[in-house]
C-alpha cells in the first residue's frame, strides 16, 4: 500500500496561491494582450455577477492578478466579433467567461440541458412545454442576428405562468442552455444572443465531440491545476459538476497518474493535487479579492485553507451585517488579513473606504502599506480620482492617515 503524501497548511495554502497566480510578477511597461490570455488560460473561469457597487465582478480576478489592466481587454476578449476573442458565456462556475479552448468540454453539458438535465426545474419544464414559443424564437434570431430578449417581448404573451419572465427570455435562456445559442455581446449588461457558428471559430464545432467522461476529466485536471490541491468536492465545486461524476473521473485521474492523493494538515477530507506539485517557498502577494473570485468562492475551503470565515452580506438586511455591504478579502504575503467595504462613487469621483476589519492575527505595517497602495491603484483603475475613507474605527483612522484622505 502506497504511503499518501503530506501538506502543511502553509504548504497547501502557498500551492493554492502560486496555481492562482498570485506568485506571478506582474506585467511591467505596457500591458500586453498575452498577459491577460495567460492569466485567463490559468484560472479557467471568470464568475460574472451583476452586483456593480464597485464593478462588475468578472473584471476584478485580472485585477487582483495583473494591476491596472485595461479593462477593454477583457471586453475585447469577451464580446469582440474579431480575432482577439478569446473567451465564450456559459455556466461554468454559475454564469461565467471560460476561454474558447474549454467550449468542447462543455458540449456534454449542453446535449444533458437539451434533454431537461442539469438545468433549473422551471426552465426543464419550460423546454417540454413550449417547443413552438422555443423555435420562434431561434428562427427570429437566426434571421435577425444577435438579440436581447427585449427585442423579441410581445406583451400578450407574458400573461400566465411565465410572467417574472417573458416567454421569450425563458425560450433564450433555454437555448442557450442546450447550446443553440450563445452571447454575441452585450448592451450594457444585456445578453444579445447569436447562433455559435456566427460568434464562435469553427473549429469549435469541427473537432469531434469528446464523450462525457474525457471532458469531465478534462475539467476536473484543469480545476486542480488551478486550485493547486483540492478536496473531491473543492474539485467539483470549479466547474459544478455532478457529484456522481466527479468521483468516477476523480478515481479514473488518480488510476491513471495524473492526480495524486494527499493528506492536508487539519482537513478531514483527503485532498487531490498534480503529481510532484511546484510548493513555493514564500508568497509576496497583495490583492483586493472579489467576493466571486476563485481563489475563495468556495467558502468551506476558504476557512480550511486561511482560517478566515466569510459570506456575502448584500441580502442581509443592514442592521444585520457584521463587515458591510460589498466587502473585499485583503491578501497579503499567503494570508487574508483584512476585510474592506469598498463602493465606487462615479458621481463624486471617489473610491470610498466604508469599513477596514482587521483579522484577529493583526497586520504588520507593511500590510497596511501594502492595501492603502491597492487602493490607490484600484482607483487609479477605475477612473476615479481619490480614495475617501469612511470608516471611524482605528483601523479606518490609520488607513486615512497613510492614504492622506479625507
């Protein structure tokens, strides 16, 4: 019986963070398309939210990576009809941006949609109720070309069961579900959908499909490789996939060598990595983090990994909240050594500094340092032009004295 291997917590949580690419130096001079493809190519994954009390959320992970990217660039990549676009919508981990070379592995989630599996149990019913309202629908944008569900809405039809939803939102998001269609772009936030073969390359559809299980193990490497070790269902949880599926190709990745077992200090559950993973020695990162990003979008792992409990509070009501309403995690070094409730004033021109939470481990002054310059540079980025800070706690008063701000 073969010996399972060992990581430290610190081990586990520096492998985690050079897979995330926080061990990477960051671009220096001018900012180059193959910086953002590389980061992109890495994670796998951007979440989009609509929550835009500083910006859109699926911009933030390139940030936190790379600095002061231009956001252009992701844009470019995400909607451009040209040959810089690198990435497609899908349900990747909820509603993401994943890069073009992962749109075969989620054929098979696409053909399970079409058949009413793995989908929400309203939209499945919807799909073997309404096939006529469906195929209008996919005729319309087959003849007109990229359209919202806006476009197709015809008041007589949102009477009845489907009235939060138009009928034709519902037929839109079904087909794009089973794949038959997918996002051209976007108006403001808007979703204008398009048949694949007049967004996406072709050769999207000319290789041949991958059966379920090649592309299920395909996702599960690619999640270890970004996560950098892993639970069964830390693994999972990256793509959400089937718990049913993700043990069977789980089995078939460690029988075959490419994943091998490990045993994390104080982790209940075994834990997957690469075979013979590169553990960095010391980690010089500082970041502001989405509350979507991957690095802590699974909670559970996030409190194994940093001791460092957090939820999203924008649905609990105000009186309710412990650290505020839109509340980044502080990476600094390979810890999470601070929580700030940050919100974008466009009107004012101010980044603005709401509430600083210290971890009970405190921050070194360097720490401090380091998030008054991610804040500075985060406004820089966003266009705005100072950081005001809010916060009348002494952590707020030490944050405004070294950021000189009102």
């Amino acid at each position: 019986m073969s010996i399972v291997p060992s990581l430290s917590l610190k081990q586990a949580r520096r492998l985690a963070l050079a897979a995330q690419g926080f061990t990477l130096r960051r671009p220096s001079g001018e900012f180059q398309r193959r910086h953002l493809r590389a980061m992109l190519e890495r994670l796998g994954v951007l979440q989009i939210d609509s929550v835009n009390a500083l910006v859109r959320s699926h911009y933030l992970p390139l940030f936190s990576r790379l600095g002061a990217y231009p956001q252009g660039l992701l844009e470019e990549a995400a909607w451009s009809g040209g040959r810089h676009r690198r990435l497609f919508e899908y349900w990747g981990h909820e509603a993401s941006l994943l890069p073009l070379e992962l749109y075969p592995l989620m054929r098979w989630r696409m053909r399970r949609a079409s058949e009413g599996r793995g989908i929400y149990r309203q939209l499945a019913r919807f799909g073997r109720e309404q096939q006529p309202v469906i195929r209008r629908v996919l005729d319309a944008v087959r003849d007109q070309g990229a359209l919202g569900a806006g476009a197709l809405s015809t008041r007589e039809e949102r009477a009845g069961p489907w009235w939060d939803w138009s009928a034709e939102k519902h037929a839109l998001e079904w087909l794009f579900a089973a794949g038959e269609v997918t996002v051209a772009g976007r108006r403001g936030f808007e979703r204008l959908y398009d048949l694949p073969g007049r967004v996406l390359p072709a050769s999207m559809f000319d290789a041949p499909e991958l059966d379920e299980p090649e592309a299920q193990r395909r996702l599960l490497l690619h999640s270890a490789r970004a996560l950098g070790v892993g639970t069964e269902k830390d693994l999972r949880d990256y793509f959400r996939l089937d718990p049913a599926d993700s043990k069977a190709r789980l089995a078939e990745l460690v029988e075959a060598g490419e994943l091998v077992a490990v045993q994390v200090q104080g982790w209940q559950a075994s834990a997957y990595c690469v075979a013979d993973p590169v553990i960095p020695r010391k980690v010089h990162a500082s970041a502001l983090l989405s509350p979507f990003d991957s690095l802590v979008w699974e909670r559970a792992r996030t409190e194994r990994l940093f001791d460092f409990r957090y939820r999203l509070e924008i649905y609990t009501p105000q009186h309710k909240r412990i650290y505020g309403y839109y509340v980044l995690p502080f990476l600094f070094g390979d810890r999470l050594v601070a929580r700030v409730d940050l919100r974008a004033q466009r009107t004012a021109s101010q980044l603005v500094v709401h509430a600083v939470h210290e971890e009970e481990q405190g921050m070194a002054e360097e720490g401090w340092s380091a998030l008054a310059l991610q804040l500075r540079e985060m406004a820089g980025w966003l266009g705005l032009e100072r950081v005001t800070v809010h916060c009348r706690r002494a952590s707020g008063i030490r944050l405004k004295a070294l950021l000189g701000a009102p």
